[in-house]
C-alpha cells in the first residue's frame, strides 16, 4: 500500500444491529489523488478517468459517511455500494448476504480450500444459482451468471477455463435465450426458452475471447474443435435448437 491511501484509509464506521457488529473499513480519496499511483492529480476529476500517469481507471462515487465525492479503484466500488446498502435501510439484506457468503466460506474450508478468496466464494454462489435459473427457464439470467463465472475465472488468471467459460456463453447467446420463468406451454409457445432469431452476440465477449486466444497462443482451427466440442454437450445438456457446427459458422465469422 502506498504512503498516502495509508493516510487516506481511515477505519470508519461501526454499526451495532442486534448482536452482530460490523466493521467497514473507510476508503476512497477525498482529495485529487489517484487512488493506484497516489499521484496528485490537477483537479478532482467529475467522472470516471484514465490516470495520466498509471493510466488505470479512477471511478468516483460519493461517500456514505460524508456525503462527498471520493475517487476509488473499480474493486473499492462494492464497498461503497455495501456501505449505501446499508444507508438505504437495506441493512437486513446485507446480514444475509454476509450470512450467505461465510456459510459458502465454511462449506469451501470444509472442501480443504484453506482460506477462500471473495472470487472464491462469487464463483461458488454463481455456480449454486445455475440449476435454479435452469429449472425457472430463466436462461437470460443462467447465461449472466455463466459470464460472470467467467469473469471470476478471468481474474484468478485461468485463462483456458475463462475461454472456454466465454465460447460457452457465445453458444447460449446464439440460441437467443429467454427468461420464461415458467414453463407453461401456452406461454412458451409465445416466448420460447431459446429463440435464435433474437440472437445477439456480445462485443465485449468477442473480445476477451479474441485476447484470450492471444495470450494463451490458440489458433484459430483448435478454436473451431475446442468450440464445438465443448458447445455440443451444451447443447444436449440445455436442448439448445441451433447446433454447435452451426454456432462455430456464425462465431467464426464474427472473430478476427
Ligand atoms: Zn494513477
């Protein structure tokens, strides 16, 4: 940590609901000051911005406690948005979640993972809502949550799990999944689980795919099997109606 968000990170406040305390550390810079580099920068920026001198995001949101405007780095901002959970009266959600979060801790702990990440934990509570969202034939939300496991992957740096975890979402995507949230035939008949004709892919995928493949040296025709081999137990497995050969035809076109 740097010398001055040491001096900007101040322990903040304490909440006492019931028997249960929570500590929330305070962050963010009240004072034009990047929050990676700790340059200083020449005003407080209004909205979010590249840093001229470490050229990482500066995100700026407005603190709880003091109702003013801080810069923060994008992995501050879930605790500034906890912090206002907890201002807005959603208080009791909060106790859940956390509730949610330690048993799913315990139960990794117990799995022989020693100290379970936050990104640990996210990927297990993704993984848990699949076969829900599944049985709702909420597919637009099980395609979100299988993106986001991605991301989770991304960012613990296992790059051939993310790609693989984002082809999988292309394949959905093509299909153009739906959030029936029944499965009452007259209303799928209307609004189907899967309907290519509102297939749309989505350009940020692309390109984390098209980095991916980049950085873990995938050439273009091992994409095409890796794809297809991977998208045709998707396709059992969801009863998708367009077929992986036919999806790898579509993305293919779309990748450089
Ligand atoms: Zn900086």
């Amino acid at each position: 940590m740097s010398f001055l968000s040491r001096i900007f990170r101040v322990f903040g406040n304490s909440r006492t609901e019931g028997n249960e305390t929570i500590e929330i550390p305070r962050v963010g810079n009240k004072e034009p000051v990047c929050p990676h580099c700790s340059i200083a920068l020449d005003k407080m920026p209004g909205r979010k911005k590249k840093c001229p001198s470490c050229s990482e995001f500066i995100f700026v949101r407005t603190c709880p406690e003091e109702r003013v405007k801080v810069l923060v780095r994008e992995d501050q901002i879930e605790l500034i948005e906890k912090k206002w959970a907890i201002e807005n009266g959603a208080h009791e959600q909060f106790l859940a979640e956390n509730r949610d979060r330690e048993a799913i801790k315990n139960q990794l702990m117990s799995q022989g993972i020693d100290s379970p990440t936050d990104l640990d934990v996210k990927w297990q509570q993704l993984k848990a809502s699949l076969p829900k969202l599944a049985s709702e034939y909420k597919w637009g939300l099980y395609r979100n949550a299988r993106l986001g496991m991605g991301d989770v992957l991304k960012k613990q740096g296992k790059l051939s799990e993310a790609l693989d975890t984002y082809l999988e979402v292309c394949f959905i995507d093509l299909n153009g999944p739906n959030n029936c949230g029944t499965k009452d035939p007259e209303i799928l008949k209307m609004l189907p689980p899967f309907d290519p004709k509102s297939a749309f892919l989505a350009p940020g995928v692309l390109g984390y795919i098209e980095k991916m493949c980049k950085e873990l040296n995938v050439k273009p025709e091992d994409l095409g099997s890796r794809f297809i081999s991977l998208s045709s137990e998707v396709e059992h497995q969801l009863k998708l109606p367009i077929s992986a050969e036919e999806a790898w035809k579509e993305l293919s076109g779309e990748l450089r």
